[in-house]
C-alpha cells in the first residue's frame, strides 16, 4: 500500500491500521508531510506496523521492486488515462505478482504523473453527491476487497513469475524517451507528456524480465549508435 | 445504520461521511456521549447527514421500523449468540426488507443485548492479530459491501475492437528486425528464431491500434536515420 503526499497523520494512522487488520504488513509514504508522519508515528493505532513504514522520494521509487501498480481514484478525474473500473473488478483478476496499490493525497488525489505508473485504475463505486471517501477509510475498503475473496486470509501467493518490475519498464523508458526525441517521433516540448504515454504503454506489456532485458539492450545499442555515427546534434545532424 | 453508544466524534462524523459516500442516508445513534455528537455535528465531513441523524434512547427505538436486523462483530465475542458469518454472505442474502445494520461502541462493541434484536451477526475478516478495526472505518467497509453488488457504475470507456491487428503487429516486427540486427541486438545468423521470439513477444503485448502505429513509425522512423547517417555499410551494404 502506497499512499502518496498523505497529509494529516490521523489519516497516516488509520490506513496503517486497516492494513493491519486485514494482514498486509507493507506501508510505503511517497513525500509525506514530515509533521503529519511524525504525530501519526507517536499515534496507538497501527503502530507496529507505521515503525516498518519505508518511506519514499518519489512514486517510482515506492514501486521500483513492484510488477503491477493499481491506482485508486474518486471518478472524479477529468480524462483519465486508463479506463476506470470498479474495484471489486480490478481485486477479482489480480494476476499472481507482487502489486502495489497507489492511494493519492487527500485533497488531489493520483496526479496524472501518479497514474502514469498504474496498469490499472480501481473505483470505489461511490455516489456522484458524495464521490471523495475519507483516505483511511478508502484504505480500508480496498484491503477488505482485496482480501474478501480468499475468506479464509491465508496469505497471498507471493510472486513465483518472473514479470519485469516497475524498476525494470521504467529503465526502458528512460533509454527510449532520448531514441524517439532522436529521430522525430517524440517533440523534446512535449517530453513530459510523451514520457507518461511511452511508461503507460509499456506498462500493459506483459513483458517478462528477459523481455524487459531485450527491450533496454536495444534501447541502449540505439542510443550508442545513433550517437556513435551521428554525434548528439540531435534534429540536424551531420554525416559523421 | 445504527451506531450504540459510539464515544468518538471523528468516528462519528468519519461514519456519516462513509453513508453518504455510498448513498445511504438513515442514521440512528444510540446512546452517543452528547460532547461526541455536538462535536461531530459542527464537523464538515459529513455534516448534511448528521443534521438529520435521529437520536435513540435504545437500540429497540432505533430499529423499532425495520424488518430485518444485522449486527456487526469483530469475531472477538466469546459466545455469539449468533452464528458469525462473512460480511460478504450476510450482504448477498439480503431479504427485501426495510433493515438496520448496527455498530457497537469502540470500546465494546455490541452488548449481549443489543446482538438479541439481530437476526444476523456480520463479521469482517480482519486477521486475529489485529481483530478490531476502527468504527468509521468499519462502517465505510459494511456500507461499501452493501451496494458492492448493485455499483451501478458509467459504462468504462473501454474499447474492445480497437486491439492491434496481427497484421498490425507483423508490420512491427517486419520493421524492427534489420533495425536490431543493425545493432547487433539480433544475430543475422538466428534471424529465423529471433523473429519468431519478437513476434512472441509482440503478440502477448496488449496494444491498441494506436500504439501499433506508434511502434511502427518508431521502427520506420529508425530505419530511416540509420540508413541516411551511417549509409548501408551494416553486414556488406554500400553507401547510398
């Protein structure tokens, strides 16, 4: 579970909380708001398991060792960038990897950069009066769903495939983004954008760790060759 | 929803909020410590719900119109009068009745008395390490489990005929295959086997139409500059 820029500790509190009674022992905070960790920290509830808390600079970072990454969402987001599904969807065809679920700010939510990292978007089927749940409370909902299946709670089957992880697609995209600057395809203007289409993308890939592999070799060998026989004036070069 | 003697005015509120997140709108306290409800009600998060929130003196006057009764449970009674059963199964069988689903105080939950009006005993699965969950946070579970079956969700915007062609996805590997032999990523010598393994792996990839033609514009896009800044000298090709 992965909650990113959480700000009042009770809320910090009470998702290590719900994690806890439904078994999950893994709390990840992407640039929590130092005093809100610190009181949620000094907080009862969930304290056990807030000492083992890792914090993290960035999303990528918190999902680095994941292979699938769904984000959660009010429906409230204008144009989303991966179609919106009902939680109780997203919880019953979980593929047997090691997936994180992203829980955005209370006030924001997932940032578009957020939900580039997701495969899939969970919604909790909130009424449109009343669409933005309380975070620790959607926290609790979602790890009740996902454990709600297996009634018996005994513990999830732990990854045995061998799926790229987040780490592994988002080093393909970074050896990718300056390739399609290179020849034309990606507008250096629109980089962020495009950098969010290109991570989307590769994301749905059913990529194994050696197709991950291949992938960044001819990333890599693209990047040696065009720069070998071009050099780096990128967008007019000249015969080397 | 009926809450017995809750005591915390978060909860309070965080319960309300949970209601109307999920379009119920009836309300009963039993017995609230009167600070706790006086300080819930000047709370934004659920407020509307709370201003019409009925008072009862018992758990009898609260659910005196209803037909049908559940209680909630954390597991940890000694001695249900009631068989415990998952939440989930309690949902599903619901009669078409006019029913009341009632929540014990944080610190006691259900009395011996209260479980009597109930006709059944919902439990959460929490694990037993960590049994007894937060009272808005069950409430948002229970009521999040009682529409879970009728979200009636907007139609996703999924399409499900705009999936690459495999002559789409043929045209991808056509057009990648001398790029990464070029490279030295594939093996002219293996081409047979290596264009099978990219065509396997291409196929597995879920791509639309439209990250076909990205892929494809990609590999043309690469064979061009390649061709046009390091001639053809690759593996016996002479300058253009």
């Amino acid at each position: 579970v992965v909650l990113v820029r959480p700000r009042n500790p009770l809320n910090i509190g009470a998702a290590a909380r719900a994690l806890a009674n439904f078994g999950f022992t893994d709390l990840v905070l992407v640039e929590p708001y130092t005093k809100a960790f610190a009181e949620a920290k000094s907080a009862r509830a969930g304290a056990a398991l807030l000492k083992t808390a890792r914090l993290a600079k960035t999303v990528a970072e918190a999902v680095a060792d994941c292979q699938y990454v769904i984000g959660t969402t009010a429906g409230t987001l204008r144009e989303p960038e991966l179609p919106l599904e009902a939680l109780a969807d997203v919880a019953r065809d979980l593929p047997p990897a090691r997936a994180a679920i992203l829980f955005g700010s209370e006030k924001t939510g997932l940032s578009v950069e957020d939900i580039s990292y997701c495969r899939r978007l969970a919604r909790i089927p909130t009424v449109p009066e009343a669409p933005s749940m309380n975070l620790g409370q959607s926290v609790a909902v979602c790890c009740y769903e996902l454990v709600r299946g297996h009634a018996d709670l005994t513990p999830l089957p732990v990854s045995t495939n061998d799926a790229a992880t987040i780490a592994d697609r988002e080093r393909i995209v970074s050896a990718f983004v300056p390739v399609l600057e290179h020849v034309g395809v990606f507008l250096p203007a629109h980089r962020s954008s495009q950098t969010r289409r290109l991570r989307t993308m590769i994301l749905r890939w059913q990529l194994s760790a050696a197709d991950a592999r291949l992938l960044l070799g001819v990333g890599r060998e693209l990047t040696r060759v065009l720069n070998l026989r071009t050099g780096k004036q990128t967008h007019g070069n000249s015969p080397a």
